[in-house]
C-alpha cells in the first residue's frame, strides 16, 4: 500500500486529489498552512470529510519553515510526495513577488531537503501552462522553450522545476514536473475566472471581459486533472531514473466570450456583460499538447467543458442553498 504525502492538501486540486486516493486505498499524509490567500474556512470545509478518514492524517504546517518539518513530520516516511501546496494567484504575484520567491521556490527546496534526508525519493510537482509565457506556438509543448514566463509566478514554478532536476541529477531522485492548465469544478479556487463569474452570474452583476474576449484557457475539470496525477504517481512508482515533465491540460482552449456566454446558458440567466481593459500579466492563450502525457501516463480527459460548467454550476447551487 501506499503512503502519499501532499502538500497543499487543503487546496483546491489537493482535497481532491486526497479524496480520490484514499478512496483507492491509499493512506494519505496531508499538510497545508492554510495560507490566507483565500479564506481558512473555505479550505476547513474542504477537508471536513477527508479529516473522519482513519487513513487519513492531517498536518497544518508550513513548507517554508523547515524545522517545523522535521519536527512534526518526524515519525512519516511517505514513499511519494505530490508537492501542490503553492502561492497559487498569477496576478497576485506581481505585487507581493518576494513572499511567493519564498513561499514557492524556498518551500520547494525545503521539501526536497526534508526528503533526501528521510531517503524519500519519488516527487510529483505541481508546475504551471504558465510557465510557456506569450509562447508563439500552439498547442504548448514539454519541449517549447519556457525562457520567457510573463509573471513571477511563472517564474517560481519554471525555477522549481530546475532545482527539481538538480535533485535528480545528483541525489538520484525521481521527478515528476506536472504542468496544469487552468484548472475547475467544484471547490475550485475562489479567485479563478470560472468561479468569480458564476458568483456575479448569480448575484446579477455584470462580468468583466477583458479585452475582446479573444484570450482563450485549456480548461481542465479537475476530475480529469486528478487521474493525470494518479497515473503519474502509478508511473513513478514503477520506474526508476525518472525526471519528465508532462501537460496535463484539455487541448480544447475556449475563449474568455464564449466560456462567458456558455456559464449564462448554463445557468440560464441573460447575459450581462461589460468589455474592460486587458490585464498586464494575462496569456493571450493557453493550449496544451497532451500526446505525450497520453502515450507515458495514459492520461486522456474526458469532461468536455459544457458538461464541466454543468457539474459546477450544481455545486455553486447547493453551496448556496440554505438547507445545507
Ligand atoms: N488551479 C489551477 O488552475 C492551477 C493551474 C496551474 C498550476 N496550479 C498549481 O497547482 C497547485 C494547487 O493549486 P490549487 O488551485 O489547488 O491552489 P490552492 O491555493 O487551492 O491550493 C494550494 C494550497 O497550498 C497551501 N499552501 C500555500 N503555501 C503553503 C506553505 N508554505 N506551506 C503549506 N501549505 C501551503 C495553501 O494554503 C493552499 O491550501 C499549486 O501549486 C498551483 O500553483 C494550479
């Protein structure tokens, strides 16, 4: 059996990736900071179920405080680390640069240290579409240069995946670089498009476009995300000397307009909706080419995005109802 530790587990991808492992039969270390990016209660919540699972325990603690991981993590030896915990907002990154420098690249090496010195040598990291920056080649490929990151952000995500080679190359350890591609469904991070549209959709106040509306995302429904990661956690496990970096995207863009128009129709509310200025740091488009993710890991996402809007906008409604 095995013992997966993630970081980040009381985030959006990481509860539910912790859902589905345990329910494969995993036992599964979380960790989290409950960093105030977003609410506290928000990620509680997320966690509530997973907390009654006897397979299941649960660390608040912060990668950036190293001693604090060999202290409390002293009885563990998890025989994979999926690394998700991250200061997750692009645009954010841009005026607080120093704390995600820190928070990203530090707590990534932190982790690694943390690992070598406990002979744990199986990582998983959870890298970003956004480190192919303006890339003028679509779909995005793992072997497109990525020199050109447009956000701090980016940036930490680009540097960890190199200091996670410098692990492989010279403490032998097994890498995985997992590049999401915007990310949704139910739970999903309260700053992202999908889910500040679907909140002014229902509180009837207009959605800012911006620009045209021609920027278009990858969206990936996080189901579809989470069996990529699982089947790079069955990849690892099974092979040794390993350091690749994979899409785990939809390699369907849909453009910011007409995700717009789809969520109205979905919700079946009229459309509301006013052009703004385009935001400095934004890609003008994200699309992922998954062949390779396809034929190593055997990924293929399945959610096509109007069934995916459909299972959010299910769960927007019932956090909304006051009967729950
Ligand atoms: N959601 C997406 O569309 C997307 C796209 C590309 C990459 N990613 C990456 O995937 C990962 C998960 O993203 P998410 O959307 O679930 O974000 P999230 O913010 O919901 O989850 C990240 C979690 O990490 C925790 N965390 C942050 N700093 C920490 C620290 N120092 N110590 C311990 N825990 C810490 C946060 O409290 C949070 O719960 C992140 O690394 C993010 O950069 C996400």
């Amino acid at each position: 059996m095995n013992k997966i530790l993630v970081t980040g587990a009381a985030g959006f991808i990481g509860s539910h990736l912790c859902r589905a492992l345990l329910k494969n039969g995993n036992q599964v270390i979380g960790l989290d900071n409950f960093d105030p990016f977003y609410s506290r209660e928000v990620k509680e919540n997320n966690i509530k179920d997973l907390l009654q699972n006897p397979s299941f325990t649960f660390y608040e603690l912060d990668i950036c405080n190293f001693f604090a991981l060999l202290n409390e993590l002293k009885n563990e030896k998890p025989n994979i680390v999926v690394h998700l915990a991250a200061k997750a907002g692009v645009l954010k990154s841009i005026s607080d640069t120093e704390s995600y420098l820190t928070n990203n690249i530090s707590g990534t090496h932190n982790l690694l240290e943390w690992m070598r010195l406990n002979e744990i040598n199986k990582f998983i990291f959870a890298s970003s579409s956004s480190v192919y920056g303006n890339s003028n080649q679509v779909p995005f490929k793992e072997t497109d240069n990525t020199d050109r990151p447009l956000t701090p952000y980016a940036t930490t995500k680009k540097a960890c995946e190199l200091l996670n080679y410098n692990y492989h190359y010279i403490h032998k350890m097994d890498v995985i670089n997992l590049r999401f591609f915007t990310v949704y469904g139910p739970s999903q991070r309260p700053d992202l498009a999908i889910h500040k549209f679907i909140k002014l959709i229902y509180a009837g106040e207009p959605v800012k476009i911006y620009g045209a509306g021609d920027s278009a995302r990858d969206y990936t429904y996080i189901d579809d995300t989470v069996k990529g990661i699982i089947q790079s956690i069955h990849y690892i496990q099974n092979n040794t000397g390993v350091y690749d970096t994979f899409n785990l995207g939809n390699n369907h863009p849909v453009p910011l307009l007409g995700l717009v128009k789809s969520m109205y129709s979905v919700c079946k509310k009229t459309e509301n909706y006013v052009h703004v200025e385009e935001q400095l740091g934004d890609m003008k488009v994200t699309c992922a080419d998954i062949s390779r993710a396809k034929s190593v890991l055997g990924y293929s996402p399945s959610t096509p995005i109007q069934e995916g809007l459909k299972l959010f906008a299910k769960w927007f409604e019932q956090q909304q109802s006051p009967n729950l």
